[in-house]
C-alpha cells in the first residue's frame, strides 16, 4: 500500500508542476496579448474540452507503444512515470487555461502599466505582479486537477505495471482482495489513506479558493 501511496504522490505532483508551467503563462499570453492568430489558438485549446480522456486511452498508448517499438525501448515508453505525468497534464490544459484566462481578463491593466514604469519587463510584470494576482485562479486549477489525477483511474491502469500502480488501481485490488478474505479493515485502511490526503490539501487552500479577486485595488 505504501508503494501505491508514494507512486501516487509522484505522478500527482509531477503533473501539476508541469501543467502550471505550460498553462500559466499559456493562459497569460492568449488573454493578454493581441497576435495574429491568437483567436484560432484560443479555439484549439477550447475544444479541448470536448474530448474526454476516456475515449482516446487506446490511441494514446498503441500510438506510444508503437512509438517505442520503432526506436527500440519496447514498453519503457509507456511504462513510465513521466510519460503518465506529461498525459495527466497535457489532457487538462484546456480546462486549466480556460479558467485562468478568464481570470486575467479581468485584471486592470494598471498593474503592468506600473511595473513597466518601474523598469519591469513582460515576464516580470508577470511573474512578480499578474500571477500573485491571479492566485486565487492558479489555487482553484491545482485543487481541481489534484482531485483529478489523484483518483485517476484509466490511464494509471493502462500505461503503468503492478510495480508502479497509483492509489486508486492500487486500491481497486485490495479491495477484491479484501472480499475474498473478508478483510474489511484492510480495505477501509485504503480508502482512508485515499481520503486524507485530499482533505489535507483542501484545507491548506480553502483560503486563497475563496479569497477576493484582488485586493486593495489600484490606487490612481
């Protein structure tokens, strides 16, 4: 069970480390900016939202399984943390971008006018102004997307061996073992220990979740 717990542990943050690396400032620039083009990428990425991971799992891992085979690593590409991670975070970037772009248009544009006054480039009236406005929204992305990759299911199950099981997979035969043994606190044990974690989080940011948009305002 530990080992699920730690396997489940890794892949969850590792795909949010990289899905705020790709959606944060993806969302700042196609809300931010005016670019030839911006409205079509902006429509790539929304009709990401119509695709359910579900239906596309058997693609993604004959298209990666045959990927492998043809430059000779077999299954190391599909039975692969990283490979899951990149899966978990690419398949919500639509949603993750949708959310926070909606919150950067909201934002006054005086806030960048005045770092640019203070000498402040585009990435660090970004980095150092936007985005710590814009946390409220990064908040709601990483809660939302912890809950999904940490009770994710399809994917683990289908990319991943018995060696390298998450939780939930992990968990779904315990629980088969449990009923055959009729050991009932084994099977309640794991599903506390799926449990905890994510009331942990919660409440560690159930404060920015529901904090103002921004505070103290602009000041003219």
């Amino acid at each position: 069970m530990g080992t699920y717990f730690l396997n489940s542990i890794l892949i969850t943050a590792g795909a949010l480390a990289i899905l705020l690396v790709l959606s944060v400032p993806c969302a700042y620039t196609l809300s931010r900016f005016k670019f030839k083009g911006v409205k079509l990428i902006r429509l790539v990425f929304m009709s990401g939202l119509f695709i359910n991971i579900n239906y596309i799992v058997l693609p993604l891992f004959l298209m990666l399984f045959g990927f492998g085979r043809s430059i000779g690593i077999g299954t190391a590409i599909t039975n692969n943390y990283f490979i899951v991670m990149v899966l978990y975070a690419t398949t919500s970037l639509s949603f993750s971008i949708y959310l926070m772009s909606s919150y950067f248009t909201s934002l006054s544009a005086s806030y960048e006018e005045a770092a640019k006054i203070d000498g402040c480039g585009y990435f660090k009236a970004f980095l150092y102004v936007c985005a710590p406005l814009a946390m409220p929204s990064i908040v709601a992305v990483i809660l939302f997307n912890f809950l999904s990759f940490w009770n994710e299911y399809i994917l683990a199950q289908t990319f991943l061996d018995s060696t390298k099981y998450t939780l939930p997979v992990g968990l779904l035969n315990i629980m088969r073992e449990a009923r055959v043994s009729n050991d009932l606190g084994r099977m309640y044990a794991g599903l506390l220990i799926v449990i905890v974690p994510v009331l942990i989080v919660y409440a560690f940011v159930q404060g920015q979740l529901t904090k103002g948009v921004t505070v103290g305002g602009i000041k003219g």
